[in-house]
C-alpha cells in the first residue's frame, strides 16, 4: 500500500512539469491592451467614480439599517428618534453625493471634458 502511494507520487513529480509545459500563456490580445492607455487623468477618473460609488452605496445602506432599526424599537421612543436621526443623515449623504455627482455633470457639459466617464445612469431601454 505504501509502495503503490510512493510510486503515484514518483508518477506526479515527473507528470507535473509536462503538464505545465502544456499551458500557453500569451500577453497578445485584449488583455492588456487598456493599460496602454493609462493615464493621470483616467486614474483621477476611475478613483473619483469610485469613490462616490462607494459613498453612495454606504449611505443607502445606512438607510437601510435605520429603517431596520426604526421597525425593531419596538416603540421605544429612544431607539426610534436614533432610528430616525440616522435615516435623516442617510437622506442627507445620499442628496450631497447626488448634487456632487450632478455638479461635476454639469461642468463636463459647460466645459466640455470628460471627469466621470466611467458611471452611467441604467435604463429600461432595450438594446
């Protein structure tokens, strides 16, 4: 039993290279072909897009978690006016990162530059 154990292992060690020899690895194609392109400006861009994706998608969950909050008070008039105070805050962070997005909008369309061009709005129109 051991025997045969030692001699699968023997048979792996010498297989695994030939395996390995038969994997192509190529850098020619579509792979690689956007960090050619890189830029100061498209890496300011993709950051700023990040970012208030991120700060979005935490205020909505912070919304969330307060309406959460406001059903599980159970009436307690504490627990429901921090409830409320925090879906407040949710609704104020939420406008600010609209009106940001908004205002960096409106000054890509006055001057004709290209700061966020990496988030679109979704619509329910087909292809």
């Amino acid at each position: 039993m051991i025997q045969k154990i030692v001699n699968q292992i023997k048979f792996a060690a010498i297989a695994a290279p030939v395996y390995a020899q038969e994997i192509n690895i190529t850098t020619k194609g579509d792979n690689f072909s956007n960090l050619e392109n890189l830029t100061v400006a498209g890496i300011v861009s993709g950051a700023i897009s990040l970012i208030m994706l991120v700060v979005a998608l935490v205020f909505f969950f912070m919304l969330v978690l307060g309406g959460l909050r406001w059903v599980m008070s159970e009436g307690d008039e504490k627990n429901v006016t921090n409830a409320r105070n925090q879906i407040t805050n949710a609704l104020i962070g939420l406008a600010i990162v609209f009106a940001a997005w908004a205002i960096v909008k409106l000054i890509e369309t006055i001057f004709g530059i290209s700061i966020i061009s990496g988030i679109s709005i979704p619509t329910l129109q087909g292809n």
